[in-house]
C-alpha cells in the first residue's frame, strides 16, 4: 500500500486501525470515550443507510415533541 498520496482521512483510518491491531484493550477504553464525547462519523458510518435514516427521523420527531411541550 503507498502511503505517500492518503488523504488525511485516509491516514487517520490507517493509524486509528493499526493501534486497535497493537492494542485491543484500548479499543474498549477508546469505545467508553466516543461515548461520552460522541463521533458521529463512526455512528453513522457503523449504522448503514437504514439506521442513519431511522436516527434522523427520531431526532426530529424528538426535537417537534420538544418545541410542542415547551
């Protein structure tokens, strides 16, 4: 694989692959932290055309709910 012409995504994916190869515990310890800081690129792209649909429908459902009852 050349390295050299990554995009900066592309190098980002790599290395973020790499240390979950060297180190699998950090992979629960970084999966705790997503959590809570949240990233929705990797919710979205684990989620499929489906899932990623279904969150959008419930967050405006969820925000009309809010703006009905405030």
């Amino acid at each position: 694989m050349n390295h050299q012409h990554e995009t900066p995504e592309e190098k980002r994916e790599r290395l973020r692959q790499e240390e979950l190869k060297m180190n699998p515990t950090g992979a629960v310890n970084d999966g705790l932290n997503r959590s809570t800081t949240g990233n929705l690129a990797d919710v979205v792209g684990g989620l499929g055309l489906k899932g990623t649909g279904i969150v959008i429908v419930v967050l405006i459902i969820g925000y009309v709910l809010y703006k009905v009852f405030t």
